[in-house]
C-alpha cells in the first residue's frame, strides 16, 4: 500500500459527496508541503465549476465541492491531468511577510522552558527560532490560526501534558516539531515563546486575513516597547506585517 | 426598530443561517443551521427563501416577545410547538404577530433542534457573509440570552402561510455513509463491527460533534494522523475508540483518522437524533451520495411553491388537516 507518492502523483480521497482530498503523502516533510502549496495555487487558477473553495494543508488540499453543481469526475481528471503537468514546476510564490515577534518574559511565558530542552541559552534560542524563512502550511484550529513548516529540529519539543486554557492572541508558539502564530485567544497545550503586535484575523481590516497557506514568514525580534508602539497601531488596524516580496 | 427579544430561553441560542462559505482556508468553521432541513421549512412558513437567518433552538424551547411589529413568525422542529399568548398554532403554519405580542416554543420533543423563523430573515450584521453564529471564534456574534433583541422588518402585508406538504417525518433509516480518507486505516472486523453495531448518541454532543458510544474501533495505524481537511459530516476516530461525528461548528482541519463521511443528505436527520437515542450506518457510494444531495436540493428550492396563503383573518388551523402525506424514509 505504501506507493511511491512522487512517482505516482497524488491519491484522490473522498470525503462523502462535500469533498475530494488530494493527498500528496502521509507526513510532514518540506518538500510534501510545498507541493501541496504548487498544486493548490495551480488548481484555484483553474476556477473549476463546482468547487467551493481548497483547504491545502501539510500533505493534502481538501477541495470542497457543491454536489449540485460539481462534476466530480470531470474534477478528478482534471486534478490528475494538473498534478502530472505541475510535477516539476518550483514552488510557488506566496507573499513574504516580516513579523515582528516580542520573545520571552510576558511575551513568552514558556521560552526559557523551550531553551533548558533544548540545551541553550534563551537568547540562543531566540536566534534560532528568528533565523528560518518559514512557510505558512496551513491555517486551522481557529481563523487565522497559522502553522508553519521549517523549524530547526533542535527547538521541537512535546506539547504541555496539560493544556492552557487560554493563550494570548497573537502568540507564537512550538508544539511537536511545529510553529505557529495564533489569531485569537484560544486554548492551546503548545509552549508560548512570544508575541507579535500582528493581528493575523482582524474583522474590518482589509485584508482580514494576512497570511494565506503558502506565504512565507520571516521573523523579526522586537523589544518590549516597540511591541507596544506596535501593537496600538494594530489595534488601530495597521497591518504591521510587512510584504516584503 | 422591529425586534424578537428573548424573554426566556436555554442555552446555546443562535441565529443561524445556511453557514459561511469560501474562509476555510483561513480557518474559518463554516458553521450553519445544524437541520437545514428544518430551517428551510421554518423559513417558508415564514415567506423567506430557504436559508434566511433564523433562531436555532437547542433542545429547550424559549419565550420571545415581539417589539414593534407586525410580524410573520414560524417555528420548525421536530415536536415543536408555538403558541401565542397560549393558544397553539399548528405546527405548518405561521402567525402574524402584534407589537407586544409573545409566542412560546416548546422544546423539539422527538429531536434536538427547533427554528424560529421571522418574515424577512433576522437582520443581524452579516460577517464574512454570513449571520451564523460560530460559538468557538466568536464570528457572527455570540450565543444569545434573555433581553437579547434581533432585528427584523415588519410585514404588515403579509398573510400566514401554510405548507401542504413536506412535513415528513425523519424516519429511523440507517444513517448513509462513504468510507474515509483513512477508511483503509480499520481492518475488515473493524468494519463490520462499526456497520453492525448501534451507536448512542451521547449527552457530550454539540454543534462541533456528535459523540458516539457504542463498540470501540482501533485503527491499525494509531489514532493521530497529519492533520488535513475536514467537512460537516466526517466520522473521526480518536484514540478511545468511539467515533465523533462531526458538526457544521467543526474545525477545518482534524488530526484523527477518518473511517467514514456521513452523506450530506442525512446531516440534518442525523443532527435531530435526540440524545440516548441509537443510530446504525450503512454504506453507500459517492454517486448515490452525489443522488442525494441533489434529491434534497431541489427539494428545498420546491418549498416555496407548496407554501399557501392561509385564508381568512384568523384561522383556526386546527380544524385543517395541514400535515396531508407525512411519509418516512431517507430523503425529503
């Protein structure tokens, strides 16, 4: 059963009459992710009649259909036909955004926890969460709710064995071997190492959302009171993200 | 300003509509009337296309007051009742409502969900394009309590309507399902323990997911997959065995291994299952699915045709047989 994914291109999963899965493997890996990324831009190019909208993810994009309107094996094909031409295009190109990021202290309850696992000092740690260009995997859990792939192993480490409750909005945290950044408050059992001013969901923004599955992440280490600075002219609806690609 | 305020009700009050669509990349729920069935019928009686913004009602009844008004109200659940100042309306009808006036609904007594319909829709702000209330992101507003008050129009020229049919029973039908993504994850024995097994549907069951506890089914790959997309309707095995299905408030994505997906067609029965109450499944294929969900659209769009006006200034719809041609079975 466990075939070649490469090779073979992707499986088609359904999920009852509302949805096929294009799944590219089973794991979380780089390359898996940014070909799910390729696919998912190049198939929402298409506009295929029918489907209501794509969730990619580490491994696979859900494309949610209407049955009413969906031809599902006209879909098929051409997610087939697509997968086999898309095969060896690079990766595509989501913005490239900077985020600044307050770590540690208030901003990062848990940071020195995260540095003793993983033998080093905090501001070690910092330079090390702060150096990769991330991208954004999928975006799930709560609205804006961002998983990034490409954190150094050295700074995985397992999920708290009693999650919290509530975590700050904006908080940018490690569970497993991930990253991300959190919209809205919300329950979590990952390890808090900081806090951006960015607002990844803000309802009357424009954009509301910033960061789409794709983007890239870049960031950037911020003092305490530039966070503040920040972080009112968030509250006032300023993006603060910067697009710097 | 013409409103329904709550004067009493239970909890997890929402207004809900046909959900939010076209977010869920960005991790939005889409959230939704969990019977779309019922809310469209609720909304006929009420002169509304199928999926305005209603109140959904869950398992409590509740007591609203109108303030302005006049207003056209219809309430739809299965064995929900309304009644105006204590005289009951049937079931297949809607009631114009004076200023001051108050209506009380009864709990669903043979199912979990009630709606309250008002000519018009409810006119709360829509977010992201939707009225749904997603309870867990706060999106479309919040659960509601007594002294809220929904916006509404009034409709003073509108006269009660009433349905002639598609008042059907739910019936006890198996629950159609698909295999799932990861239906190759539960051995054969597995399989036919989950098909020939009753579930129960368990009190720790909302909007986000119907628990179900009956025999255990293991996976032969562990209980934690890669997380990936998820839709109302996906059966999902976590590590204790007992399957959730999940429910329009579900999240986008699930980390848990999925044996099945409910066919969108049975979502709405499966939802007014009442609590304690035992489900059974049975497989059928994405093309009768596919069948289904087509079957049960254009049901919804040919409400609007069987809705009649009600004649006469007050009628006593008692004396009609409103309810004509109740039959049972898997669809509308």
């Amino acid at each position: 059963m466990e075939v070649d994914r490469d090779a073979n291109g992707p499986v088609i999963r359904y999920l009852g009459d509302s949805a096929i899965s294009v799944e590219f493997g089973d794991r979380i890996d780089a390359g898996l992710v940014s070909r799910v990324h390729a696919f998912d831009a190049a198939l929402n190019q298409l506009c295929l009649v029918g489907v209501i909208e794509t969730v990619p993810t580490y491994r696979a994009t859900t494309v949610h259909l209407d049955p009413l309107r969906a031809d599902v094996r006209e879909i098929e094909a051409a997610v087939l036909r697509l997968a086999a031409t898309e095969r060896d295009a690079s990766g595509p190109a989501g913005q490239l955004w900077e985020v600044p990021v307050a770590y540690g202290q208030d901003f990062g309850i848990d940071l020195d926890d995260v540095a003793a696992h993983a033998g080093m000092t905090p501001s070690d740690l910092i330079e090390a969460h702060a150096d990769p260009e991330y991208l954004v995997a999928m975006v799930g859990f709560l609205p804006g709710f961002s998983y990034l792939s490409g954190l150094d192993p050295r700074l995985s480490m397992p999920r708290r064995s009693e999650p919290r409750a509530r975590i700050p909005a904006s908080s940018i945290s490690i569970g497993g071997q991930q990253t991300a950044i959190s919209s809205i408050e919300g329950p979590s059992g990952w390890h808090v190492i900081g806090r951006t001013p960015v607002r990844p969901f803000q309802l009357g923004r424009m954009p509301e959302f910033l960061f789409e599955p794709g983007d890239r992440i870049r960031f950037r280490p911020v003092s305490a009171r530039e966070w503040s600075q920040l972080d009112r002219d968030a509250a006032r609806g300023a993006l603060i993200a910067k697009s710097i690609e | 300003m013409i409103a329904l305020e709550i004067v009493q009700c239970g909890p997890g009050v929402s207004v809900q509509d046909a959900g939010r669509f076209g977010f869920r990349r960005f991790g939005v729920s889409t959230a939704g009337a969990m019977d779309r069935r019922a809310l469209a019928l609720a909304n006929t009686l009420a002169g509304n296309p199928p999926d305005a913004a209603a109140l959904e009602l869950p398992l409590a009844g509740a007591e609203l007051r109108v303030i302005g008004g006049p207003v056209l109200v219809a309430a739809h659940g299965p064995g929900t009742t309304l009644a105006v100042s204590g005289r009951p309306v049937s079931e297949s009808s809607s009631v114009q409502l004076e200023d001051d006036d108050t209506v009380t609904i009864g709990p669903p007594q043979e199912g979990v969900y009630s709606y309250v319909a008002v000519a018009g829709g409810i006119l709360t702000r829509p977010v992201l394009g939707s009225r749904s209330c997603h309870r867990r992101s706060g999106i479309g507003g919040d659960v509601l309590s007594p002294g809220d008050r929904l916006p509404c129009i009034g409709s003073s020229d509108n006269a009660p309507l009433f349905l002639t049919e598609g008042m059907k029973d739910y019936g006890r039908d198996a629950i159609r399902i698909v295999p799932g993504p990861q239906a190759d994850h539960f051995e054969e024995a597995t399989w036919s323990r989950f098909l020939s097994s009753s579930y129960r549907i368990s009190p720790r069951s909302d909007r986000m997911g119907l628990r179900l506890e009956g025999p255990a089914l293991r996976s032969s790959k562990g209980h934690d997959i890669v997380s990936e997309g998820v839709v109302p309707g996906s059966v999902q095995v976590p590590g204790d065995g007992n399957p959730i299905v999940l429910g329009r408030d579900c999240q986008t994505t699930g980390g848990y291994p999925k044996i099945a997906t409910v066919i969108s067609a049975d979502l709405d029965r499966l939802a007014q299952v009442p609590i304690g109450r035992d489900v059974r499944f049975r497989v059928v294929s994405e093309g009768d699915a596919i069948d289904a969900a087509r079957r049960s659209a254009r049901w919804h769009s040919s409400l609007g045709l069987a809705a009649k006006p009600v004649s006469g200034s007050s009628p006593d719809l008692h004396s009609h047989n409103l309810i004509g041609g109740v039959t049972k079975g898997d669809d509308p």
